[in-house]
C-alpha cells in the first residue's frame, strides 16, 4: 500500500472542490436553504378565539381546546375533580400549566376516548401542552425540555398464541 498521508488541509481542500462541483447543479441549492431556515412557531387560533391540540397516550386520546379564562377545566363535559377523582390524575393534568407559569389562566373544555384513567390523564396533559404552544409560541421551549410535547410511545403489548398473556405461560402441569 503507498503512504499516502493526508492532514486536515488537504481534506478541507477536497471537500471544498466537492461543494463546487455540486453547486452548479440546481438540486445542490435546496439542502443549503433547509440548512439557513430557522424554524419559526406562529400563533394558530381558531375563529372563538381557541387554541386546539390532539394530546395521545396508551390507548387513550384527548382532544383540547384551551381559551383564556379563570382556570376552569371541563372533561367530557364534567368537572375536572368530578371526571378525575384521584389527586394524582389532576397534579398530572395541571403539569403543563405549572411548567409554563400559566395557573388558572386558561379554561380548558377536552374530550376524552379510550383507554384507562391514568392513560387519559396523561392524554389530556399532552393535548394541554400542545395547546399551550399553539397559544403561546414562545412557550414551546420550556414546554419541551419538561418532556410534555412528547407522546409516550409505550402501549400494552399484545396477547400471543400459545400464552395467557403477552408474554405470560400457562401454569405447569406435572400431571
């Protein structure tokens, strides 16, 4: 094999003939536009004046609408404490408006489908967040670093044949 030695110049060199070559063909000034653009998060409301977000967790699936209010929340048309019953389900909910500093500034009507309770609070709390960003653009950073904006992919595995449950075996006989 020659020795043939190349140091950090002589790459920049050839990729710097490469990036010519390939910008006098037309498809080449597509990737540097995508490259220069800066995302930019616009306000979406609706004709009332609401800001609306699909949240989505295990089985369950929320759809929000939020509009500025005195902090109400309306499940399914019942009461938040009436719908969610445990303390825990509505520390959950409240998650999103406690992060972004917005308690109580916001009415919320969602309804709920699918699902468990926990897997609808969940839901709920991840429309809300979506809503928010909607709503308040310049909210979405701190929305997101708390990790609200993303959908938790997790759902219940299937049954297989051959298994009582997923993954589960059926007792062992000896005889």
């Amino acid at each position: 094999m020659a020795e043939d030695k190349k140091t950090l110049e002589d790459l920049k060199e050839v990729t710097a003939d490469a990036i010519v070559a390939n910008a006098s063909a037309p498809e080449a000034e597509a990737p540097a536009e995508i490259e220069n653009t800066i995302v930019e998060y616009v306000q979406k409301i609706d004709a009332q004046g609401r800001a609306y977000a699909t949240g989505k967790r295990k089985d369950a699936i929320a759809r929000v609408w939020i509009k500025p209010g005195k902090g109400t929340l309306t499940v399914n048309g019942r009461e938040e404490a009436v719908y969610f019953a445990r303390p825990t389900l509505r520390m959950v909910i409240s998650q999103a408006f406690e992060v972004a500093g917005r308690v109580g500034q916001y009415d919320v009507v969602c309804t709920v489908s699918g699902g468990g309770l926990s897997g609808q609070a969940g839901a709920v709390r991840h429309g809300i967040s979506k809503a928010l960003t909607h709503f308040e653009p310049e909210l979405r950073p701190v929305i997101k670093a708390a990790g609200f904006l993303t959908r938790d992919a997790r759902v219940v595995e299937r049954k297989k044949y051959g298994r009582a449950k997923a993954r589960r075996s059926f007792q062992f006989s000896k005889r």
